[in-house]
C-alpha cells in the first residue's frame, strides 16, 4: 500500500504547484499557530490529509516537531482527546468485546501489512493519572515517533487503546468523553481480557510486534512478565525508559568520573520514584556497573530508592513485589524521609527522578550534590516538562554550572557565566524505534534483556567527537536514523546470538552488509 496520493487530474491542483514550496508552505502554517495544542491539532490533521508530508517535515524538522508530536505537547492533546477528536485513529478495543476480540481486530482494514503495534488502556499516561481512552493520543505518537526516527512503513503500524472503564471521575462526567462510563475493571477481568487480547493479537497479526505503554505499575509488570517469554512483546516504560537512561548515564558517569577522579564502579545512585519506570531504569543501570567488573550482588548495592514513605529499605515493612529487589539490608534504623537526610546518608553521585512531583529536587538538595561531588549527575526524568522534578536552569544556577544533566521533557539550552550549556533530554525516541525496527527486521520470537541492553550501549557509543567536546550525554536528534542503523544491527545481532532471531538470510551478512540492508529497509516519506 503506497501513501503517495493519486497525481490529481489537470485543472484539480493550482497550475504552480510545486511539493518542495508546499513543504515551505506547510511549516510557515504550522508556525503560525499560537498554542502547542494547536499546533498538535494542525499536524494530526496534515497527517491524515497529507502523510507524506507530514512525515517529510517530522523526519526534516525533529527537534521543532518532535515536542509537538510527543511530550510534552501529547500530554495535553491526551487530556483533551474528546474535545479535540476529528476521526478515528487506530483501534479501540473495549471491554464489551471480551469474547470476540478476534473478529474486532479483524475489522483493521491492513492485517497483512502489520509490524508493530502500540498497546495502552489509558490508566497512567505520562505522570498524568487515569485518562481512559484519552490514552489513546500516546499510542498515535509514540507510532509516529517509530515512523520518522526509524523508518518503520506507516501502513504497517496500529495504534491501539484498551478500554476497560475509568477511574476518573472527570472523564466519567464529561458529556465529551468518548470511553465507556464504568469504573475500571476487576482484576481477574483484566487478567482475563489481556489473555484473549494477546492470544487474538497473535492469531490475527502473526508478525507483529507489541509495544505496552503506560499500564499502572502493577499491570506494566504484570503483563510483561506474563507475554515476553509467548509473544513478541516488549514494555517501554520499563524496557525502553532504562536503556535510554543507561546510556545517558554511561557517558554522564564518564565525566563525572573525570572530574572526581574516582573510578566508574564507584558511582552511587540514588533513585526519586519507585514506580515501574523508576525499577525499569535501575535494573538497566545495574548493567552500567557488572560492565565495569561488579558483580550483580555488587551493582545491586550501589543504588538506593526513595518512594512517598522514604528510603526503602528491608525493615521497613511490607513493600510492594516490585520494590523488594532494591531494598536495603544494610540499613535497619527508623525512617528516613527527608529528601536531604537521605542524601546525606547515601552521598550519591547520581539522582534520578521518576517520581512525575514537581519540584522535589528543591533548592538546598540540588547546593548538598554539589557539595559532596565536583560534577553531580541530575537526571529529572518525570514527564511531561510541569511534571519535572526541577529545570535545568535551577539545577544550573543552585550547582554554580557544574551540573551533569538530562531530563525527560526537553529543556532549552541555557548560559550561564559567559558559556553556552546543553540539556541532555532522555528520549526514548533514541530507542524503541530502532529497537522495534531490530526485532521486526530479525523477526524475533522474544524480545530479550539483552537486545534492549545492546540498543542502549550502541547508543551511548554514538556520539560524534564533536559532541563529546561540548559534553553532550545524547547525540543531536537531527542524527537518529543514522544512529538507528546502528542500533537497530546490534538488537540483530543480539537476537542472532540468543538465538530467537528467525530471518535467517541476515545472519551470513558482514556487519557493513547488515547495515546496509537495515538502511535500505527504511522507509522515506
């Protein structure tokens, strides 16, 4: 299937028409707009009048569009769903389906073409709560986002939101809303819904791969840990959040290491948020150490979380399943709540924030990680951008510019005492479209822990020298599909090495043949 519209017959398009000036025409309108959100509405609506260039500006312009796209501009274009709905896009699959689920995915009109779909039933969007089938906007984006920084073929991608009622009180009174007007569903409903879903997902799109996105925590893992190991699958909060942490942080600890003068096994992190997310990305850091010669056990003790109630740690009492794993044993005295008596009990050189609070790396924390490291590592993961756990100028300002950071949302650059200082921005853009493009190309059976650690190594070894010597910890967006080429062979040949690769022409290839073809394998609008 071509989305190349049909060359219009003569006297049905102006007589000077010319694509590359309507390119300049489509940008100058999309500029004109006042609002994100309304920016966000123009390219939704040049995206179904128009895809290829819609896609031509994505993939030409990404760090203009990117943010109108994704976050932080989703997060608001999810809020308002209903209210800014035109048609459908993607599929929705509610619990009144339960029973045939089958013949509804039947109905998506492009079943042979189908590669990659992201899945998501609304219930924790972004650090945004409950938004039911407003979720679905995280769906489309995240699919776009796969479109332009890896090329994946638009007709072969669905966007899909589960709909198993709502919990949120203002979607279920707003005459707008456009989900079914319950409360969500039980667990054993969930539970019961997801396995027919899985199981018809497979029948029906036999090589698709599945993305899950923005589950609550206890269903990220859940559902995870109950598909990976019988469906191509994989979770990006929890997969595709640490990688990209990981590679951040391998370059982030390298100059910091270089200021201190301490060796990388040395780094101490300390982790604001024990969500599924916050766990995600920790146990991809644990890499980061057994890489530098640790142990498991070893890494395992070099990182330190903070939920609502304070340090977690072993005595504290009865946790969460997935917060056990990084519980402390090596503490046992009364609660430690205070942000910065925590500090000062760990002395971390890393603070990550996971936590979607605003403003938790406060003033007097930010100033204690300058004193105790000469180049402190800040990570506010939290999205979108209001949902930061600080700005960069403050953690600029409060480390006098001796701050190592990356947020989330993107921050401008900023300068500070005569130099120019870059944000790094954690994006899993840098990831899962590649990561996604690896799997799909080697048709692999699982998606495995180490094919998502190998997308993030060969991340943190793509920057240019030009941009290790302005101490950026990503490379510029502008270079994602060369990067991908490169991350996209690595999850290949991490595939091939587990053996759950099935493309077998692909594995006699050499290294330069293979990139060759994933390149080649791109689609360009």
């Amino acid at each position: 299937m071509s989305l190349a519209p049909p060359e219009p017959a003569v006297g049905l398009r102006p007589p000077a028409y010319e694509h590359s000036i309507h390119l300049q025409r489509c940008l100058a309108q999309l500029r004109s707009k006042d609002s994100p959100l309304e920016k966000y509405i123009y390219l939704s609506q040049l995206k179904d009048a128009d895809p290829r260039a819609f896609y031509r500006l994505a993939v030409d312009h990404m760090s203009e569009v990117t943010p109108l796209i994704y976050t932080p501009t989703v997060g608001e274009a999810c809020q308002k769903w209903s209210h800014i709905y035109r048609r459908p896009d993607g599929m929705y699959i509610s619990l009144k389906d339960k029973g045939k689920i089958g013949a509804v995915l039947r109905n998506w009109p492009r079943q042979e073409e189908a590669r990659i779909s992201v899945v998501t039933d609304g219930s924790r969007i972004l650090g945004l709560g409950d938004l039911g089938v407003n979720g679905m906007g995280i769906s489309v984006g995240k699919l776009s986002l796969y479109i332009a920084g890896a090329g994946i073929r638009p007709e072969s991608t669905i966007p899909i939101c589960l709909d198993l009622g709502t919990n949120n009180k203002k979607n279920l009174d707003d005459p707008f809303y456009l989900g079914l007007r319950q409360p969500r569903a039980s667990s054993e409903e969930y539970h019961d819904f997801m396995e027919e879903f899985m199981s018809e997902m497979k029948n029906t799109f036999p090589k698709l791969l599945v993305q899950f996105e923005d589950f609550t925590t206890d269903h990220a893992f859940e559902y995870l840990g109950a598909f990976r190991d019988r469906y191509p699958v994989f979770n990006d909060d929890i997969q595709g959040t640490g990688a990209v942490v990981l590679s951040g942080f391998v370059n982030a600890a390298k100059q910091a290491s270089l200021a201190s003068g301490r060796p990388l096994s040395d780094h101490r992190i300390l982790f604001f948020g024990a969500g599924s997310a916050g766990v995600g990305v920790a146990m991809q850091l644990l890499s980061f150490f057994t890489i530098s010669g640790l142990s498991e056990a070893e890494a395992r003790e070099r990182v330190w979380f903070v939920d609502t109630q304070g340090l977690i740690y072993d005595a504290r009492g009865k946790l969460a399943e997935h917060k056990k794993y990084f519980a402390r044993k090596d503490y046992a005295g009364p609660p430690i709540t205070n942000l910065l008596d925590i500090i000062n009990y760990v002395k971390p050189t890393a603070l990550i924030g996971l936590s979607t609070i605003s403003g938790a790396f406060y003033k007097e924390a930010i100033e204690l990680m300058a004193a105790l490291n000469p180049r402190p590592i800040i990570f506010p993961l939290s999205n979108p951008v209001t949902l930061s756990e600080c700005s960069f100028h403050d953690a600029l300002t409060w480390t006098n510019g001796k701050v190592i950071f990356a947020s989330g949302s993107p921050f401008p650059a900023e300068e500070y005492q005569g130099v120019t200082h870059t944000p790094g921005q954690g994006n899993n853009m840098y990831i899962f479209p590649a990561l996604g493009l690896g799997a799909i190309l080697s048709r692999a059976k699982h998606v495995t822990d180490s094919m998502v650690e190998a997308s993030s190594l060969a991340l943190a070894d793509s920057l240019t020298e030009e941009e290790k010597k302005e101490g950026l910890l990503y490379p510029r967006l502008e270079r994602i599909r060369e990067i991908g080429v490169k991350i996209a062979s690595q999850v290949i040949r991490t595939a091939q090495s587990e053996g759950v690769d099935t493309t077998e022409s692909l594995r006699t290839m050499k290294d330069d043949e293979l990139a060759a073809y994933v390149k080649s394998r791109m689609w360009n609008p």
